[in-house]
C-alpha cells in the first residue's frame, strides 16, 4: 500500500477520534443542561436552598464558589508564576533543582482527598482556624500549584529562547526582560494555567469537605469585614461551594426537591466553567495583543 493512502488513513482515523471526543463532550454538557433546565432562573440563582421550602436556589453556595475562586487565584497565580521563572531563568541543573522537580510531582500527582485530609491537619485543626473559606482556598493552591507552575515554567522557556538574548544584547536588565518582553509574550500559555486553577476550583469537592466545609452561616451582606464571621467577605467562615452543595445534595438529600436542586446547580456550574473558559481566553488575546502592539 502507498504512503498517500496510509497518510489518508491515519487522517481520516485521527478526524474521527476528535468528532467522537468533541461528540462526547457536547453530548455530556447538552445532557446536564437538559435536565437542570427546568432550574435556570432568577430565583434559582440568588436563592436559599437552606431555606425549607421547595424550589429552593443556590445564591450562597454560588457566591462562595466566586469568591473561593477570587482567594485561590489571588495565592496561586503569583507563585506559580514566580515558582515558573525561577526553574526556567534562575534555577541551575543540580541535585537542589532535582529535589525541587521531584516535590513538583510528587504534589501533582497526590489524589485531592488527600490534599483535603492534609488541609484538615494543617490549616483547620493546627491554626485552630476550624472550617474556613481560607483553608479551602490554601488546599485548592496545593492542588494547582504543581500544574501551574508547570505551564509557567514551560511557556517562558518556549518564549525565552527566541527573545532573551535579543533583549539582553539591546541594554536590557534580566528583570526588565522577563517583565516586559517574556511575561507578556507567554501571556496566553500562562492563561491556560490559570483556566485550569480556576476549573479545579469550581469543580473540587474532596478537598473542600476537610476545609471549608459543609455549611454556611448566615450572612449580613451589609456588613463588609475579611475576619467576622457574620460577613460575606469573611475568610474565616465556613463555605460551602457549589461542587460541595451537589455532593451534599445527592447524598443527604436534606431538603425538598433535592433531585432537582442538585441538577440544576450541576448545569449552572458546567456553565459557569463555559463562560470562565470563554471570558479568560478573550481577556487573554486583548492582554497580549496590547503588550505585542499587534
């Protein structure tokens, strides 16, 4: 048989396993948006579904999935991406950068169960904090610091190698070539990073079992303060998320239309991670065009 037809075999073979994969995704996000349908309202979005009445919503649980998601990337984006330098620009080959490699995957590849059993020890019972928005945001950055430090360190490698050396030869500092010529250069890879942190958050659940827990209290959205309990803004209150609120519903099944409830808020979060995708990737290309002057 001749090349071209092999070359035209393995093609048609490798367009197929897309339209199955693509087939396969909208086929599972059309199939949770159809059976919450029914649920996608006004009310169901700012509602209580702690408040024993049928229909209730999920306006808490989807405020704390926001503002988890806010704590998360404020703590993780920083690091990962100074974390991402370091090993690409500053870090020497040695048994020191080994070592550094080899934690790097050791945390990635932990199962978020355990990550939430280590944030129960750590950042609940030791500080005394007890369930806490906070330590469910230090378990999520645990969790997404590997992959993105991982994504930062390879998109500055893969930019650094072409325009370093040019900058550096035209007078240019070592940081003002990463701040003004690398970062926005890898600015799109990066946000691949940051699309991935910000998915894990909205769909953890293990993790923040353990440290944000299962309940929320209720809240005087009047009342703006990171320390009182009473306050939404608070970081040391307990915060139940969406991920959590649908386990709990599918499991407990404390109040009425539990069923129904639950579907709805599954099709509201696989929406919530469309638009977040969708949002991050325009907000991204507009970033790196003004930084490219394209």
């Amino acid at each position: 048989m001749k090349a071209k037809t092999w070359d035209k075999i393995a093609t048609a073979v490798l367009y197929a396993i897309s339209f199955l994969i693509i087939f396969l995704l909208v086929g599972f996000i059309g199939y949770i948006i159809y059976n919450g349908r029914s649920s996608l309202n006004l009310h169901f979005l700012i509602g209580d579904s702690l408040v024993n009445e049928a229909g209730g919503g999920i306006g808490p649980q989807l405020f704390n999935s926001f503002y988890m998601l806010i704590i998360s990337l404020v703590i993780t984006v920083p690091i990962g991406i100074g974390a991402g330098i370091y090993l690409s620009q500053y870090a020497k080959q040695g048994k020191v950068l080994g070592f550094i490699r080899l934690c790097i995957e050791t945390i990635s590849s932990l199962p978020s169960i355990v990550v939430g059993l280590f944030g129960l020890l750590v950042f609940v019972t030791m500080t005394h904090w007890q369930y806490t928005l906070l330590a469910g945001a230090l378990a999520i950055t645990v969790i997404n610091l590997p992959s993105m430090t991982r994504v930062s360190e390879n998109a500055i490698t893969a930019v650094a190698s072409k325009v370093r050396e040019a900058s550096l030869g035209l007078g240019a500092t070592e940081w003002q070539t990463i701040k003004k010529v690398i970062l926005p250069s890898a600015m799109p890879q990066i946000l691949t990073g940051v699309i991935l942190a910000a998915g894990r958050v909205f769909g953890e659940a293990a993790a923040l079992l353990y440290t944000s827990g299962m309940s929320s209290p209720n809240l005087n959205y009047n009342n703006i303060s990171l320390t009182n309990k009473i306050s939404p803004f608070s970081l040391f209150r307990p915060a139940e998320t969406l991920a959590v609120h649908i386990w709990k519903l599918n499991s407990e099944s404390m109040v009425p239309d539990a069923s129904k409830i639950a579907n709805g808020s599954s099709a509201v979060l696989v929406i919530m991670v469309l638009l977040f995708n969708f949002l991050a990737r325009i907000i991204g290309n507009k970033i790196y065009k003004a930084y490219s002057g394209k």
